[in-house]
C-alpha cells in the first residue's frame, strides 16, 4: 500500500514537473530605461555597493582567483556546485548577456540559454531585488574586465542534476516576487527587509532547510551541514534574537563583526568581512531597525537529556582552569573587547552545541575590518583535548555562573569534527 502511494506521489512530481517545464514561461521582465543599465560611473559605483551588499563574491571567485571569474567549489548535501564566471567575457562569461537576460537570472533563476538555475544560487532570495538595483548590478558587472575563465560544470549525483527535478522543486519552494513593501513601517524599515531578505539573503543560512534543500524566509536557525555550523536563530531571545539588543550594539556587530553582547566567527565573519562592513551606516542602522522589529519565537522546550555527571563536571572545570580561565577570566566574565565572556553569552548555550565545539577544537577569529583590525583570536585545543575532554569543558561551561544548558557528549564532539577537517 505504502510503495504505491510513494509511486503515485513520484508520478505525480514527474507529471507536475514536466507541465512546468513545458509551461510557457512567465518571465515578468519590467522594462528598463537604457539609462538604468548604461555604463555610467554613477550606475557602476552603486552596482559596485549593491554587489558587496549581495556578497556575490563569496560564490563567484575561487580561492586565489581573480574576483568574479568564477571556479569557487561549494558544497552542499546534493553535490558540489562552481560559481559561474560574471566577468563580461563573451565566451565564457556574462559578455553576450543583456540587462534583461541578468534580469531573468536574478529575478527568475534562468540563465540566458533557458536552463533553470539552481537554488545553490540564492534566487530564491535575490527575486526581491528591484529592477533598477538589477541594472546597476548589470553595469557594474559589465564595467569589469573581461576574465576568460571556461565554467566547470557542477559535480551532480543523480537525480539532482536533472532539470525535471529542478523544474518540480521549483514549482514546491519557488515563486518570484517582489519585496512587500509596508507604507505604515517608514522608509528605514523597509530598506532594511530589503535589504535582509533580498540582497543580504540572510535566510540562505539563518534558516532551517528541509530534507530537499528548502528553506522559508523565517530566519529561526538552521544547521549548514556540509560546513559543520549553526546559524542561530535571528528571532529566539534564547539565540541571536536581537529585540532587546542596543540598536549601536547590532551596527557595530554587523558592521565591524565584534560588540559587547557578541563578536561574528567562521562564515558570519566572511559575511561581515566581504559585505557587511562595507555597508553605509544607514543600511546597517536599517537593517537593524527590521531585525528588531522581527515577531519573538517562543524559547524551545529544554531537550530531556540526563546532566553530565559530577566526575564530568569536575574534570571541566579542572581544564577550564587550566587552559581557558587566562582569558575568559575564573569568573567567566571574558576581558571585553579582546575576549568575550562565556558567562551570559549565547553563543556558548546554543544547542546544537556545534559552534562551541568548533570554537574550542579548531581555535576561530572575528573578521579583520576597519573598525576592528587586528581581531583577538581563539587558539584551537583540538590536539591537546580528546572528544570526552571538549565535551567535559563545554558541559561544565554550559553550566556554570547562572549558564543552563544540555550538556555536551563526546559522541558530538566527534561528530562534528568529522565535518571540520580540523
Ligand atoms: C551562495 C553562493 C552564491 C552567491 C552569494 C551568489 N551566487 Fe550567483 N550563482 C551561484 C551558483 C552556484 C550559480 C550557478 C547556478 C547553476 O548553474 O544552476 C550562480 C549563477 C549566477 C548567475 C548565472 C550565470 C550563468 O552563467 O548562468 C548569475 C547572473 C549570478 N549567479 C549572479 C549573482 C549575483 C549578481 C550575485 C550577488 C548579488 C550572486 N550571483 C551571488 C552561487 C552564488
Ligand atoms: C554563510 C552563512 C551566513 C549568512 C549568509 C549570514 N549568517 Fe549570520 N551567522 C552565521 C553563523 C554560522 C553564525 C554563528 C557564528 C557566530 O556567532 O558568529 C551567525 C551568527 C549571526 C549572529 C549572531 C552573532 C552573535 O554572536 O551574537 C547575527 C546577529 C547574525 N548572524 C546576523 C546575520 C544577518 C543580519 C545576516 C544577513 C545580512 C547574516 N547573519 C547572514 C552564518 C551566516
Ligand atoms: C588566548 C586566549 C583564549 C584562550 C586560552 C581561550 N579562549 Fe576561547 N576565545 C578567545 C577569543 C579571542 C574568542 C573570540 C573569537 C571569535 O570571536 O572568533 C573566544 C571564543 C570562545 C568561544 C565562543 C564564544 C562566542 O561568543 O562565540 C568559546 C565557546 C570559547 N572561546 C571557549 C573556550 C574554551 C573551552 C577554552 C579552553 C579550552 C578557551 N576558550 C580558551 C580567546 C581564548
């Protein structure tokens, strides 16, 4: 009974997504003044501001590479993905495409020759980026000098490199839009939604995925499998919640990725790093205004898990004392701005606990930037500490000055150092 239905369900996906496929396509192409997209300094140098604020960089310039020409390896749980080349070189580059074909890409996901794209692109965020900020997008690419750097194709197991597939996922998780704009809000709010659910596609990491890569615009936390971090939740006062946050406290964070309540580590601080700190003060101030203004989820329910027993605890504190308390103090209390406090801190009660572990096994820095140039770092004690004694400290951390939290195993740690090649 169970197999039939499932084979009904798959019939079902294959039909519907072949209907879509043969669907005319509704390519909502607004039509754009010449002056929009012409190579003008001023288009080119907001295009320049906008790509920094969409962080294109990130996917779109391999290690070592020259910037934009593509070749960046990502990885995700349906096989790895390169970075197309955006440089305007005509044969392997964006050269021969026009401001309506990058248009259609943003907006649409569809490249110029008509093939889906695939949502490791985050489309599904940049959809709401307007029509005019596209064209600017488009010069300041265009002005760049051409790279020729062929595109390796992505390294798909089946059935993921099929584009019926992708025409069906589409159809379940995807739908162009605009950003919706509320009048009654003001204008800084309303850049800010702008700006975190289109352009700075916040929710590509802060927010959970399902079993088919799927993520909602929710920002309420999600675990980034293949790089073995979790995004905390933008919305729980128990995670990154920044409700009760001081408004200068979220611009510094943001913008120079330490603050008094929190500092910015592993892939925050690439994004604080390539995009954020280059953003105005008033995009930050914006953004902060909506990530403020975001609906409270209520705190989950305290997993069931037994306490660490007093062995263990005992065993944590012994190596907390010896190898963490020179810097975050007997008292836990940190020594602000060069080492953060554990007691209080957020960061160290998430569960799961993965940010912590990594923290501890492979040592991490906050982002170099203009307003924090020579950032204090972590030393990493994955060598000198095994799985049972990261899990020690991290539990008895976890419980002790006011701090609440399910203990760590060991089991965990070695789990996820799995995923760290540390
Ligand atoms: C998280 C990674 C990531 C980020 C960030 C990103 N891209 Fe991409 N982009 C990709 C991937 C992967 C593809 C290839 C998708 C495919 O082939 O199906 C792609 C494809 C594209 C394409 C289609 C190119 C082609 O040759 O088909 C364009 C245009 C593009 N991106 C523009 C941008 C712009 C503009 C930004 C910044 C606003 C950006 N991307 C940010 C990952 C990213
Ligand atoms: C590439 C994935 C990624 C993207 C994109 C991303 N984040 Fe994060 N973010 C993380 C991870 C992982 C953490 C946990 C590590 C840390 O605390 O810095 C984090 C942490 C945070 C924190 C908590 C910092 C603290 O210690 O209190 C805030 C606030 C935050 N992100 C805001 C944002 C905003 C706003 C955006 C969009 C502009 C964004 N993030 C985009 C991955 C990401
Ligand atoms: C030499 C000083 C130093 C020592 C010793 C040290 N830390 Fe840290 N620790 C730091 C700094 C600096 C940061 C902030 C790094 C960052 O934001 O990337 C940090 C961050 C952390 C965090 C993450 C907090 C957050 O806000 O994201 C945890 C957890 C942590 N340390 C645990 C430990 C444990 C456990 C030990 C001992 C085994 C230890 N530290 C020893 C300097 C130190």
């Amino acid at each position: 009974m169970k197999t039939a239905r499932l084979a009904l369900l798959a019939l079902l996906i294959v039909v519907l997504a072949a209907v879509a496929l043969a669907w005319p396509r509704a390519e909502h192409i607004p039509s754009s003044s010449a002056q929009a997209h012409a190579p003008t300094a001023a288009n080119i140098e907001r295009g320049a501001y906008l790509a920094r604020a969409g962080d294109c960089i990130a996917c779109h310039t391999a290690r070592g590479g020259v910037a934009y020409a593509g070749g960046r390896a990502l990885d995700t749980p349906f096989g790895r993905f390169y970075g197309p080349n955006l440089t305007p070189d005509v044969d392997t580059g964006i050269g021969a495409w026009s401001a309506d074909d990058f248009w259609n890409a943003l907006h649409n996901g569809i490249a110029k020759d008509g093939r889906l794209l695939y949502p490791a692109f985050p489309y599904t965020n940049y959809t709401k980026v307007t029509r005019d900020d596209s064209d600017a997008l488009y010069a300041y690419f265009k002005s760049l000098a051409p790279q020729r750097q062929p595109n390796r194709p992505h390294e798909l197991g089946f059935p993921y490199d099929s584009q019926v597939l992708l025409a069906g996922w589409r159809l379940l998780y995807f739908k162009p839009g605009v950003i919706d704009t509320q009048p009654a809000r003001g204008a800084e709010w309303n850049r800010g939604a702008y700006l975190v659910e289109g352009l700075g596609h916040c929710s590509a990491c802060h927010s959970t995925r399902n079993q088919f890569g799927a993520n909602g615009d929710e920002l309420d936390g999600g675990l980034i499998p293949t790089l073995g971090w979790y995004a905390p939740s933008l919305t729980s006062g128990s995670e990154a919640g920044l409700g009760d946050w001081k408004r200068e406290h979220i611009v510094a964070l943001l913008g120079t990725g330490i603050s008094p309540r929190g500092s910015a580590t592993g892939p925050m601080a690439e994004v604080v790093a390539r995009s954020l700190q280059h953003l105005t003060q008033d995009d930050l101030g914006a953004m902060a205004s909506y990530l403020q203004s975001l609906p409270a989820t209520p705190a989950p329910k305290p997993a069931r898990v037994p306490p660490a027993s007093e062995q263990v605890l005992a065993e944590g504190g012994r190596i907390y004392a010896a190898s963490c308390a020179q810097c975050h103090g007997d008292d836990g209390r940190g020594k602000l701005p060069a080492y953060p406090p554990l007691a209080g801190n957020r960061a160290v009660t998430l569960t799961p606990a993965v940010n912590a572990i990594r923290m501890t096994v492979n040592g991490g820095f906050p982002p170099g930037t203009k307003g924090n140039p020579r950032p204090y770092g972590m030393p990493p004690f994955g060598h000198e500490l095994d799985d049972a004694q990261v899990a020690a400290v991290l539990s008895w951390i976890r419980n002790s000055w006011g701090n609440a939290a399910p203990p760590v195993t060991a089991v965990e740690v070695n789990r996820y150092r799995a995923t760290m090649g540390d």
